[in-house]
C-alpha cells in the first residue's frame, strides 16, 4: 500500500454493477465517497466502475488494494444471483466464501421481528469471504464486510452512507487538505503561463483554474490547495499578486 507523500493517506473505489455502465441506475455514491474521506484527510485517488463480472471485480480489487490505503466498494451484495461481490472479493483473497455465522445471527433476528420471511435468496446476504469482519447495517441489517483494507458496502445510496457511518472510527485519516479560492476576472487563456510558473515556484500546492463563462465573459476560479497551511499561505498570495499584476496590464 503506497502513499504519495508522507503524511497523505490514499484511497479508490470500486463501483459494482451492470446497471450503472447501462446508464439505467445513476451512481450517487462516488461523490458523496469523496466529500466524506476528504473530510477525513483521505485521498480519493481513483475509481473505477466495473461490471457483474467475477474476473473484472477480481481484476480491479487486486490492483487497487496493493496500490491504495483503502479500498471501498459498492453494489453487488445482496439477496440476487447476479450479487456477485462477496464470491468476487472472497476469489481476490484466495479464500472460500461462506454464510459468515455473525451475519446468520444479525438476519434471522431482524426477519424473526418483521413480517417478511427469511428465505433461501435473503439468507446470500450472510455469505463473505472467510476471515471477514462484518460492517454494520443500521438501515436494513444486512451487513457489508471488511478484508484488510478492503471495505464491501452495498449500492442502495441510504445503506452505503450508514455503513460509511459505521467505519469512520476505524479509518486513519491524514492531515487534511486545505483548499482557497483567488476570484480572477481573466480567462484561462491569459493566466495559463503564470500560472504554470507559480505550481513550479509552490510544489507543496496543487493549482486549479476553472473557468466561467457569464453574460458573455470569461472568468477564473483559481483554487490552490495543500496539507501545509504556511505553504498555502505563500501559495495564494503569490495568486493574488499575479492576477493583480495581470488586470493592471490588460
């Protein structure tokens, strides 16, 4: 698991399913994901959206749990046939996939207490790789599982964000990134060079212009970020001298 530079922890996802590559079900997880890990001082670094397909998930969980702190998953883990993750995930870690027993106990006594039965297609949503820890499910009980750093949460946006919820206390955040914004009436076009000039003078910082059109007129958001507050501090006010100097010369 390698980070970029000390004190930065990394992250991907994988998003599961053939009903987001077909467009029929929209993906709201990938941003809220992100808002959430980067409140954490964790870096989403990459995403990838795969199919319901057992060698492609295989593929992607590999490469991105080597490569990131954390991975997280979502889709594919529940009550149907073509809910293929745990089998997935359990093939990733050459282990079998079993009804995990804690995951048994939590559903026979969530549908002992409803008025829906607990048949053969919901009692798949107990089955993890072996060794698993289970990720609790305050909306509908049905867990997701941990594998090392590997984090199988479900699709449905409600019980994906309750199970963000219940990890938060065992991620290792990083120092968080900070982020300012310099309001600049020019376009990308004329702040481009100086730009590129300042991210080389600052390498602590990341530079981001993002342009705007209104009524007719250019203009940029420049947004500099860094983990250093000192450093972000010089960053912006070389910002704010550049696009100063560029008014007064246009």
């Amino acid at each position: 698991m390698a980070n970029k530079n000390e004190g930065t922890v990394t992250a991907a996802m994988v998003v599961i399913g053939d009903e987001i590559l077909s467009g029929r079900t929209k993906d709201k997880n990938i941003g809220y994901v992100a808002e959430f890990l980067t409140a954490m001082g964790i870096e989403l670094e990459e995403v990838r959206v795969v199919s319901d397909d057992q060698d492609r998930i295989v593929e992607a969980v590999n490469a991105l749990r080597a490569r990131y702190t954390y991975v997280f998953t979502s889709g594919g883990i529940g009550p149907t046939h073509d809910d293929i993750t745990a089998d997935s995930v359990s093939a990733a870690f050459g282990v079998p996939c079993h009804e995990n027993p804690e995951a048994v106990a939590i559903l026979e006594e969530h549908y002992r207490t409803s008025d829906l039965p607990f048949t053969d297609a919901r009692r798949r949503m107990t089955r993890t790789p072996v060794g698993a820890s289970l990720i609790r499910n305050a909306v509908s009980k049905a867990p997701g599982f941990r594998m090392e750093n590997v984090h199988v949460m479900a699709g449905v946006p409600s019980i994906m964000q309750a199970m963000m919820d219940a990890i938060a206390p065992t991620l290792e955040g990083g120092i968080p990134m900070q982020s300012r914004t310099v309001e600049c009436p020019l376009g990308e076009g004329t702040i481009g060079a100086p730009l590129g000039e300042l991210q080389k003078k600052h390498p602590d910082t990341m530079m981001g212009s993002y342009p705007r059109y209104n009524d007719g007129t250019f203009s940029t958001h420049l947004v500099v970020r860094s983990r250093d507050e000192g450093a972000l501090d010089a960053a912006i006010s070389d910002v704010q001298a550049m696009v100063d100097r560029l008014i007064a010369e246009d």
